[in-house]
C-alpha cells in the first residue's frame, strides 16, 4: 500500500468519528494528563491532520499519538463504533515516532528462543542482582534498557515446563498459543490453561515459538508484522484445531487481525464457557483480581473470568477497577515511557484493597511484570499470578 493509499485510509477511519466525547472519560491517557491531546477524539484528529499534511508532524504531536496505551477502551465504548485499533496501527505504519524506538530490544521480545537464551544467561550471571542497580546509576530514567533490567527481579522462571498429556476430546481440538513473552514467562498459565481444557473435553494442543506480530503492530513496523501473522496462520492450519486460544489476551486483537475468519478465543472466556464440567477444591484466600484492558476490551471476556473464580468454593476475589485504569504496560509502552508506565501503575496500585489480599490476579504477561515490579518498588511481597493458575491448582481431579 502506496503512502496516499495510507493517508486515505487513516481520513477515512478518522472521518467515523462524530467528535461526542463520550470516550474521553474512558481513556487513561486522557484521566492521566486532562488534555484533548491525549484523549482518543485528540488522537484521532492528530492523527487525520497529519497525514493530510494540513498540519505539520512534528515530534510533539506524534508523541501524543505514541503515548496511546492502545487499551481500546475508547473503541469498546464508542456509539459509532469508530475503527481506532485500525486506525491506530496505520498510523504508527505511517509516521514514525517522535523518538528513535528501541528496535534491538523489542526485537529480542519477539524472538522467542533468543528471549529464553537471553533469560538463561541473565539468570546463569544472577542479573537479577547486579543489573537492576547498576542500570539506575548509569542509564537516564526514560531509558528502555534501564526499564526492562528493573523486570529482572520478577521474572517467573523460562524453563519449558512438561505438556499435558492428550486427554478425552469429546469437544474437538483446540490450538493453544505458545507466543513469544508469553511462551516464555508465563508458561505456568499456559500449562494450566490447557490442563483446564483438556478437563473440559477439548484436545489442547501447543503451537510453540510463534509470535503473534503485536510488538511489531504496535510500534509501526507492519510487514514484519505481516510475516509474523503468517507463521501463526501456517502453524495453526498445520495443527488441525479448530479453535486457536490465548491464555494472554493481549495477543487477540492481532491474531484475530491475522487469522480472518478464524475462531480465536481468550482462553478464560473458553474455559468458563465449558465450565459446567469442571469442579473445583475450596481455598480459604482473598484474591484481587486486576482485569488487563484487553481482557475487557478485546476478549470481553471479564466477567466470564469472575464467574469462573466464583466456582472455587471459600474464594473471595476482589475486582480492582477498570475504568480509566490502564495499568501502563501496555505492550512497549512500559519500556519505551516508563515514567508514564510507573504513573498509571500507581493510580492503580493504589486502589489494591487493605489490608493486602493474599494474591495479586491477572491474565497478561506485560501486566503481571509491570505490576509484579511496582509492587516490589513498594516494598511489598504480594505475588502476582494468573487467575488460571489458580484455578489448574484448585481443579478436583
Ligand atoms: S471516538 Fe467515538 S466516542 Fe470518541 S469522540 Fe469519536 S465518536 Fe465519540
Ligand atoms: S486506546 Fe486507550 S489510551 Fe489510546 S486513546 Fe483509546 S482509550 Fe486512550
């Protein structure tokens, strides 16, 4: 696509937009600065002048587009609905961002196996220690490296952990997604996700060492993009499932994007779905559950998640609040504005009940790291785990 094909198609999306306003209150960029610059309807009309050329795009303006969290809170509320996930992936294709992105590391996040050599070899030289500190004496507070050394500490082991056998499929196959961060940090979820489904009836099988291109999407670089989606589309029609599920729905919006008509599902609404088979042993615990704006605003699949940690008899789950409450991850975007990253995190932190739950709940990767961290800043112990973690341990055999 010819760079007027992208400008036409950006005024064009950008046009769907009736300027009412009633996404601004949704928008944690807009609750965080006040400003309409920082507001979706803001974005989005940055956004259409820019690449008219009727206003120049300078860096200011495109930093205000770069601040986007991409949360889609604004596209889940919206009346029209305005196309802003669309939109916004264009546009970052068809500007570049105010200030140079840190291609070597958010390369390194989308290549599963270097990223676990890279995780060994940080643990192999106990990085976990040394690197944190030394990071904060020597690199500026924006840097990307400085951010990405403070995840250090909270990183949950990258070691492969065993599959599950294949059990009774009365319910078909299912493919589940390996990913890249996910694949490797939070193989525990994805373990447990597929435990949850095989005792639901389906057969999970594992499509490994793929990412979905949602990095890439999201910092602009579309054809590797592109070619990423191919993989996971070639890997997926290879594996005979049906269905293709996530256990991180941060991955969806993509795959979904780059698997057109497939079924792609968030693992938590799928398992819930089945949920009528599955019993599950008592625990005496308090649980806040934090729910990942793609999990709300993507998968939908929020309230299918409560009621299916309601199944666990004696828990008592606490949701922390969604609105305007983006926890700051957001993909890059803790790396790439961590300052921004550590604000939205606090106002979220914030709202954690007292006295402290037993356990921080939450489906995304990018969020249990983001907020697994500023709980340590804070010098709090609370461990943070997904919820279907939880529930694989709680399942009555
Ligand atoms: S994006 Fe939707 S909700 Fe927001 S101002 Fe435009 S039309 Fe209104
Ligand atoms: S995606 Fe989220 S951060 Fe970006 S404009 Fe919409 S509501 Fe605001």
């Amino acid at each position: 696509m010819g760079a007027s094909d992208a400008a036409a198609r950006i005024a064009g999306l950008a046009d769907e937009c009736v300027k009412c306003g009633l996404c601004l209150p949704h928008c944690p960029t807009y609750a965080l600065d006040a400003t309409e610059t920082e507001s979706p309807r803001g974005r989005i009309a940055l956004a259409a002048a820019a690449v008219a050329g009727t206003v120049p795009a300078s860096p200011d303006l495109r930093l205000h587009l770069d601040h986007c969290l991409g949360c889609m809170a604004c596209e889940r509320v919206c009346p029209v609905p305005v196309r802003y996930a669309a939109l916004l992936v264009e546009t970052r294709a068809a500007l570049a961002p105010a200030r140079p992105r840190p291609h070597a590391l958010l390369g390194v996040l989308s290549r599963p196996r270097l990223l676990r050599a890279m995780a060994a070899g940080a643990r192999w030289t106990l990085a976990r220690h040394w690197a944190p500190p030394l990071a904060r004496a020597w690199l500026p507070e924006d840097s990307a490296l400085r951010a990405a050394a403070g995840l250090l500490p909270v990183l949950p082991s990258a070691n492969p952990g065993p599959a599950s056998p294949s059990a009774r499929a009365a319910r078909g196959r299912v493919a589940l997604f390996g990913g890249c961060v996910q694949g490797v940090f939070e193989r525990d979820a994805q373990i447990a996700a597929q435990r949850l489904l095989q005792a639901a009836g389906f057969d999970a099988v594992r499509i490994d060492d793929r990412c979905c291109g949602a990095l890439a999407a999201h910092t602009g670089d579309a054809d590797r993009a592109r070619h990423l989606g191919e993989r996971v589309r070639a890997a997926f029609e290879g594996s005979g499932a049906q269905t293709l599920v996530t256990a991180t729905p941060g991955c969806l919006g993509t795959l979904r994007a780059a698997l057109p008509g497939a079924r792609v599902e968030d693992a938590s609404g799928l398992v819930a779905a089945h949920a009528d088979v599955l019993s599950f042993r008592p625990l005496e615990a308090r649980v806040a559950l934090h729910l990942p704006c793609t999990q709300v605003n993507v998968a939908r699949s929020g309230d299918a998640l409560q009621r299916l940690l309601a199944r666990v008899p004696q828990l008592k789950v606490q949701v922390l609040p969604t609105q305007a409450q983006c926890c700051g991850a957001a993909g890059s975007h803790m790396l790439e504005f961590p300052q921004r990253a550590a604000a939205c995190r606090g106002k979220l932190l914030a709202t954690l009940p007292n006295p402290a739950p037993d356990l921080l709940l939450t489906s995304n990767i990018g969020c249990r790291l983001h907020l697994a961290a500023g709980l340590r800043e804070n010098g709090s112990s609370l461990a943070v785990e997904h919820p279907l973690t939880l529930l694989a341990k709680q399942l009555d055999a």
